[in-house]
C-alpha cells in the first residue's frame, strides 16, 4: 500500500504525482507527470520529451535541472519507480 504522503494531484483531471517531505515541509512533484500535462501528451512522450529539454538545458548551462532529483514515486504499473522529481516552491 502507497504511503498516505504519496498522493496524486488532480490538474485539469489529469494525474500529477506528488509526495510530501515531512523535513523540508514541501510537497515534490513529478516533472514528467506535469511535463505531460502541459503539453497535453501522453506518460512515454512527455518522459522522452523531458530527457531531451534536460540534455538540451544542461549543454547550455541552465542550474535547473540542478533543482530535479530522482525520488521513488508511485508508478503507472503499480510498482515504485524513480522519477525526476521537483519542490513545490
């Protein structure tokens, strides 16, 4: 059974998986679960759409993927994966 701090966030009836840091007091969410969101894409397309932006920002520089961390999160099949994960500033 997921952890009652493992919860799934609803936008635009869509699932955004979060989790909360009871230490930091802040919720994380998943970057791919909001990539696919905003770009109204499915789970495999918004992954690979990510995983090509983080090359692409890394190569230029740009400290925000410095701010993404891998955290297990509840996965589509059921099973704890790790995803790149992100505060809730």
């Amino acid at each position: 059974m997921a952890n009652p701090k493992d919860q799934i966030k609803l936008f635009e009836e869509r699932q955004v998986r979060a989790i909360w840091d009871e230490s930091a007091e802040k919720w994380w969410f998943s970057v791919v679960d909001v990539v696919a969101v905003l770009t109204d894409n499915d789970y495999q397309t918004a992954r690979k759409y990510w995983k090509v932006l983080k090359s692409r920002l890394a190569t230029e520089g740009n400290e925000t993927v410095t701010n993404c961390y891998q955290l297990k999160m509840l996965a589509p099949d059921g099973k704890m994966r790790l995803t790149h994960s992100t505060p809730n500033q």
